[in-house]
C-alpha cells in the first residue's frame, strides 16, 4: 500500500523491490542453514539460488509476455519494460535452472528441491507483502472488513475497498512453508517435499485467483494462473504416486535382508 517507502537522494527504495530482496536473501539464508544441517552442500545452494533467479527473472517476464502478447504486439518496448511479472513462468524456469545446474555438477536434483521447497515458499510470502505495498495483485471489491482502499500512485484502482488477496496469498505461502518444514524430517522418499509444495501451492494458487479482480490473462474460463495450477497439481499427485509405486517395486526386488534404499 506504500510504493515508494523512502528515497536517499537520487535513490529511492520502492516496497516490492525491497519485499522481494528480502525474501530472497531469506530463502537463501534458510536453505544454506538447513543445508548444514542435513549433510547437503552449502555452496550449491547460493549457485542454485543464482541461476533460479536468473531463470526466473527470464520466465517471469517471458510468461508475463506471452499473456499479454496482444499488448506486447503493440508496443514491445513498453512492456520489456515494465514491472509485469507472472510468478508461475518464475517457478518454473527457475526449476529447469536449477535441475540444469544440478545435473552439471552431478548433484541429485530432488535432494535440494526438498531442502529448499519451503525456503522458496517463504520467499513467496515475502513477495505477496510487496505486491500489497505496490497495489498489483489486487482482488474483487468487498464491503468486508477486511477489504483495503489503496492510494493514488499504486497499481490497484484507488480509492475502492478490495480485498487483500496479496496478504491472503502471503499468509498462504507462510502455512505453506511451516508445513513443509514440519513434514521434511519425516520424509520417507526423495521428492516427498517438492511435491507437496506443488501441490500445495497449486491448489492454493488456484482457490486465491477467484478473489482476484486484475488484469492476468485467460484460458477459457479459467485465468491462466489458473489453468497452469491444473497442471502443476496434476504433476505433484502423479509425481508422488510413482515416487511410491517404485518404492514398492524397489522393495519387491531387495535382497534377503528385506532392505532397500528408499531415500
């Protein structure tokens, strides 16, 4: 709800950068603490943080684009350079960024997805704050208490009562990381925590978008955030149905001892 937070000279600090900066260093900070603690090389997790943003950053703005292709048609250089952003084209860039970078230096992939699955959503958290302090993001009008009246100058329409679904989602994200964390330790199989994390965002991405009311693009009657959150759920169900079905093969196939590797 406050864009630009405060200027040193020439400098100014705006809300969302600052959120986002935040978050990131953050998500960092915890997914390199957990690293040592569970035996996972600290280094490489500042080198995946680093090629995660970077993809990132590309498939945020290259979904952002390719939502708004009639707009960008029309005026390429005004939305290379805006602010506009869709977190979805983020997460999933970011993924293929990190499994390239993993694979390079022989590193199993799923082993840091799950140490770091609740640092990322923590980091979302963060984010959403931002997209409040900027006004993006906004939901439907309401006569609830709960509803916001944004300011002149903030991306939200000023002036109306909406309701806050970027403190709706950052509180999401919050739960959705404490509940990774609660379950990491009890993980039975690799992939465990990075797939409930899809299926828990996907499913809390998709609920959140019904309350929205700014422009994000559509796919039939669905918003896209929408139509890919089918298919991230989708991928997280399946991904953790096979997960136990070569469990269960793998322990069909041990040795006499009765024992198998299922970490």
């Amino acid at each position: 709800m406050k864009v630009d937070l405060f200027s040193i000279g020439p400098f100014t600090v705006h809300g969302y950068g600052l959120m986002i900066g935040i978050g990131v260093l953050c998500c960092v900070f915890m997914a390199m603490k957990r690293a040592k603690k569970y035996g996972l090389i600290e280094d490489a997790i500042v080198d995946i943080a680093i090629w995660g943003l970077i993809g990132g950053f590309l498939g945020a703005k290259l979904l952002f684009l390719i939502v708004e292709w009639k707009q960008f048609l029309k005026n390429p250089l005004a939305l290379l350079g805006s602010e506009g952003f869709v977190v979805y084209g983020g997460i999933i860039a970011g993924v293929v960024a990190a499994i390239l970078y993993c694979k390079k230096k022989k590193l199993i992939f799923l082993d840091y997805f799950d140490l770091a699955a609740p640092s990322i959503a923590m980091a979302q958290g963060f984010g959403r704050i931002g997209c409040f302090l900027a006004g993006c993001c906004y939901g439907r009008e309401t006569d609830l208490p709960i509803g916001v009246i944004f300011p002149e100058g903030a991306l939200a329409p000023a002036g109306i009562r909406l309701l806050p679904t970027q403190l709706i989602s950052s509180a999401g994200n919050f739960l959705i990381m404490a509940i990774l964390l609660a379950t990491y330790p009890r993980r039975k199989r690799k992939g465990d925590t990075g797939f409930l994390y899809m299926l828990l965002y996907g499913v809390g991405r998709f609920l959140i978008e019904f309350l929205r009311n700014d422009e994000r693009g559509a796919v039939g009657g669905l918003s896209t955030s929408q139509f890919i959150s089918l298919f991230i759920v989708a991928a997280g169900i399946l991904l953790m149905c096979n997960k136990r079905r070569a469990l269960v093969e793998a322990a069909g196939q041990t040795g006499a001892d009765g024992k198998t590797d299922t970490e």
